[in-house]
C-alpha cells in the first residue's frame, strides 16, 4: 500500500486531497498543524518545524499561507514564513521522496498578455506576497525537482476563501467588478486532486492546471451567485478607476498592518484581464480536467434543495 503524506490535510485543497487518497485505497498521513479528515495526524508548524515524514512513499504539499496582506506587515513575513522558509522544511525532510508542490497561477507575470499563459510565461512583478512568496517557494521546489502544479482560483465544497470574499462583495444586490468581462481560467477542487494524484510519475516541472475550458467572466460569477442563492446584478467599474481606488484603499490601510485591504491592485488585476491556463502539458501526462462550474452548481443547488425537504 502506498503512503501519501499530505500537507495541509486540514484545509481546503489538502482536505480533498487526503480523502480522494484514501479513497483510492492509499494510507494517508495528514501533515500540519490539525487533523485532517481520514488517516493518521502528523503534527507540523510548517513556519518553525520540519516535519516528520517516515514512512511517506509521496508527498503532496498544500500547506500555505494565503491572503492578500499589507506590504512589508507581520502578516507578509508569517506568509513568508510558510510559503519560503516551510518550503525549505518540507524539502530537507522529504530527502528524495518525490513532491508534488501545489503552487497557483498567480507566479505569473501580471497585466495583459496572458489568454494563452503557458508554463513559461515570465514569473516576476508580482503586485502581493501571496504570488512573491508561492513563486519563491515553488523556485525551492523546482530546484529540488518537484512537479509543481499552478492552479488558478480554486472553488469547491468547503471554499473558505474565494466564494466567500465574492459573496462578501455583494451590496443591496449589486456586485461591481472592474472593467468589461473577460475570459478567465478557474480550476475545480475535484481537478486539481486529481492532478496531484496523478502527478508523482510525471516529469519534474511546472504544469498549469484548470477546468476543460475558460469561462466568461460575468457568467461564471451569476453561476456561482445563482449556486449560493444570491440575487444580484454585476455592474462594471473603468478600470482606471478600479486601479486608483485600489491603490488608495492600499494606502489607507498602511497604518493598520494587521488588516487586510478590501481592495487591492492584485485583485483587480486578478479580476480585470483576461487569464488563460494552457493546460497542455498536464494533459500529454493523462490528466483529463472532468468538473466544470455547472458541477458545482447543480450540487449546491441538490444540497439546498435536499434540506429544504428535510426542514419542510
């Protein structure tokens, strides 16, 4: 029997990952500093421990730190913490076992230019730590000869960061979003676990991985909206404007380093051109991406409906 040390186990993508695992008749040892969901608890700060990782056949590193703090703020150098200096941690203790490394999209180069990103499109000019910090550790683990997997925006049963912010954006039924709507990649959970599955076999390497297909912007947020029983209409914002509120919403927030802006560049930026993962590469290794947004949907749709019945 194969054993998987997944890190992260308690969280959003390593929760999937650890259950998907187990589920494939794997033993899993969750890594971090919670139990995760099946197997067996290996305790980890991941900002001051290295691991213990006897025993593990594979590893698959979701742990991270997220968010979108303030610059040069306590909240950058605990992220640094993680992403940079845990990195090191994981890959001394791992001591030649393979590594699958779960980075994010968000390495790349931003602005224009990106409705067909490719593995080497630039890796620089990142506008918050969260992308300084993922490409520095993924950099680590490239070197060490990881596959790195780069997802963008990954949704699913137990979201705790990307549709909640959405939702929380909503104001007496209207979203606005900086600029026309443009084509943008996301990546389902379901997919990005079995990547992370599949990958340990795969050349070391980076490869992008996303849904079958790009959505429309503005469709895709009314489906997530319509998922979650939200009414709302989208307006638009000029993205000028978006930029220039962002940058002030930023520098406001410089005295309060523990508070995370509503608004920054990286989100609009994020939000206001179009972002295409090429997921070719992944694709030439047998990966088939099998969810869809709709998938997501009709489950949150089937659950809601489901209990209704039962408080009816």
């Amino acid at each position: 029997m194969t054993t998987i040390a997944v890190t992260g186990a308690s969280g959003f993508c390593g929760s999937h990952v650890a259950t998907a695992a187990a589920a494939r008749g794997a033993d899993v040892l969750c890594v971090g500093r919670r139990p995760g969901p099946v197997g067996r608890h290996v305790p980890w700060d991941a900002a001051r421990d290295v691991p213990d990782l006897s025993g593990a056949d594979l590893v698959v590193h979701c742990a991270a730190a997220v968010g979108d703090p303030v610059p040069g703020s306590p909240a950058e150098a605990a992220m640094r913490a993680v992403n940079v200096d845990g990195t090191t941690r994981l890959l001394r203790a791992a001591a030649g076992r393979p590594v699958v490394w779960v980075s994010s999209a968000s390495v790349y180069a931003p602005g224009p230019g990106r409705s067909r990103v490719a593995e080497d499109h630039p890796v620089r000019g990142h506008l918050n730590a969260y992308g300084r910090t993922k490409a520095a550790g993924e950099a680590l683990a490239l070197a060490a000869g990881a596959v790195v997997l780069r997802p963008r925006a990954v949704y699913g049963a137990g979201d705790p960061h990307l549709v909640p912010r959405l939702l929380s954006r909503v104001r007496r039924g209207l979203l606005m979003l900086p600029g026309p709507s443009v084509r943008l990649s996301l990546t389902a959970v379901e997919n990005l676990t079995d990547a992370c599955l599949m990958a340990a076999g795969w050349p070391p390497g980076a490869y992008n991985i996303a849904d079958p297909a790009p959505y429309d912007r503005d469709e895709a947020i009314r489906t997530v909206l319509r998922a979650h029983g939200v009414r709302a209409r989208i307006g638009h914002i000029p993205l000028s404007v978006a930029r220039a509120a962002a940058g002030a919403v930023q520098a406001m927030a410089r005295p309060r380093p523990h508070t995370e802006p509503p608004l920054t560049r990286y989100a609009v930026d994020q939000l206001a051109h179009s972002v295409v993962l090429d997921v070719s590469r992944a694709e030439s290794q047998g990966w088939v991406a099998g969810r869809f947004l709709k998938d997501y949907e009709v489950a949150l749709l089937s659950r809601r409906t489901a209990a209704g019945r039962q408080g009816g």
